[in-house]
C-alpha cells in the first residue's frame, strides 16, 4: 500500500513570505507527527494530532508555526513570515494509534529553503 | 526533559566486519527507545524498538540493541556488514507515556568495501 506522502518534495521561498507544506497519512492512521530536521541534526519533535485534534504541539517553534487537520486525514503545516532559519527537512509520520508503542511511518520529508 | 546522545557523529567499518553504533538517554523514569535508519535519499525505517520485557531487542535487517538502565544505553550492533548497511542512523527515546520522541544527532554508517 501507500506510503506516507508529502508535498512539495522541495520549496524555495522568501524571506517574510508564507509557506503551506502538506501531508497525506497511510490510509486509516489516526495519529500524525510533524518534525523538522535542520542540516545535521536529528528530527525534532513539532506537533501530535490524534484525529482531527493537536494532542501535543509543545514543539512548535513560536506562533508562526501553525498546523491543522481538519478531516483526520490530510495535514497542512503552515509557515507565517518565514525566515531564513525556517530552512529545513519538514518530515511527517502517521502510525496506526497512539500511544508510542504504535510504530511511526515516515514520509521522505520537504526540504524547505528561505532565501 | 529527555535527550538522547549519540556520541559517534561518523563511523567506517570495514564490510564484513562488526559494528556498534553508541546511545545514551537521559531520562530515569520509563522510557521508549527506538533505533531508526536512513538511507540515501529516503524516509526514515524504523529497524527496532525497545518498549519493556527482554532487554535484547532484534530488528530488521540483521541489526539488535540491548537496553542497559544502569547504563542508560540503547547501543545498535550488527555482527557483520554489508555495503547496503550504508545510512545514517537515528537512536530516538521517548517518555512513557508521552508522545514526543527525542532524536539523536545520528551516526553516519560507511561500509568500506
């Protein structure tokens, strides 16, 4: 079956403008995760939905970073006067259910870049 | 707060040869670890996970780690490499109970034919 997916697969932006990055689950995922990965670091938490709600989303950045989900499915994270340390892997996961014991599937991640 | 440290930003091994790739976490109350891997240019695969029960843990691939709480380790080890073993792998932990998982910095994994 599918994977999941996410779009672009690369965006270059401007400083200050407005970014949509989406993510589309593995069909019948309940849960979905949002992390960003700078250049040499490991993925860093963002935001938890469970269905259509954030359950966690401690790891938001500042008030810029913004993520919905509206039907349980699909995500959009939404990036507000983007600066440049904006730039990064944008990487999604969905598993089956929470709790953690639920292995997560990645997708191959956007890779956004702030000029 | 968790973290997770992997101390070998890099590591050549020769194939065929044995490897362990090194973690540490931080936290002491009950804790979920996860290796995962990444090759070239794709998405992160889970290879294993430590959620409670035996401390050695068998995952894909050829690859186990053993969950240490003295020591606070999660070490990946592979008795033999291959030349597609080359990636880079995350050790990732997570509180139980909380959903947040930590990442490592990673390891980056060459295979040395």
């Amino acid at each position: 079956g599918a994977g999941v997916s996410q779009t672009p697969s690369n965006k270059v932006t401007e400083k200050g403008k407005y970014v949509e990055l989406r993510c589309d689950p593995i069909s019948g995922h309940t849960a979905l995760y949002w992390y960003r990965q700078s250049l040499g670091q490991g993925p860093e938490f963002l935001i938890y939905f469970q269905g259509t709600g954030a359950a966690d989303d401690s790891g938001l950045p500042n008030d810029r970073f913004f993520a919905v989900r509206p039907e349980g499915s699909v995500s959009t994270l939404k990036i507000q006067r983007t600066e440049r340390g904006d730039s990064a892997v944008y990487l999604c996961a969905s598993s089956p259910g929470g709790p953690l014991e639920e292995t997560q599937y990645f997708g191959p991640g956007t890779r956004l870049l702030v000029l | 707060a968790q973290s997770v440290t992997q101390l070998d930003s890099q590591v050549p091994v020769f194939e065929e040869a044995p490897v362990e790739l090194r973690c540490n976490y931080s936290s002491s109350v009950s804790v979920y670890l996860f290796w995962y891997v990444q090759y070239p240019n794709q998405g992160l695969q889970l290879l294993l996970k430590y959620l409670s029960g035996s401390t050695l843990v068998k995952g894909i691939n050829g690859f186990e780690a053993e969950f240490n709480k003295s020591q606070t380790s999660f070490h990946l080890r592979k008795p033999s490499v291959h030349i597609s073993d080359t990636a880079e792998y995350f050790c990732a932990a997570a509180n139980f109970g909380n959903e947040k998982l930590t990442f490592g910095t990673g390891t980056r994994l060459t295979i040395i034919p």
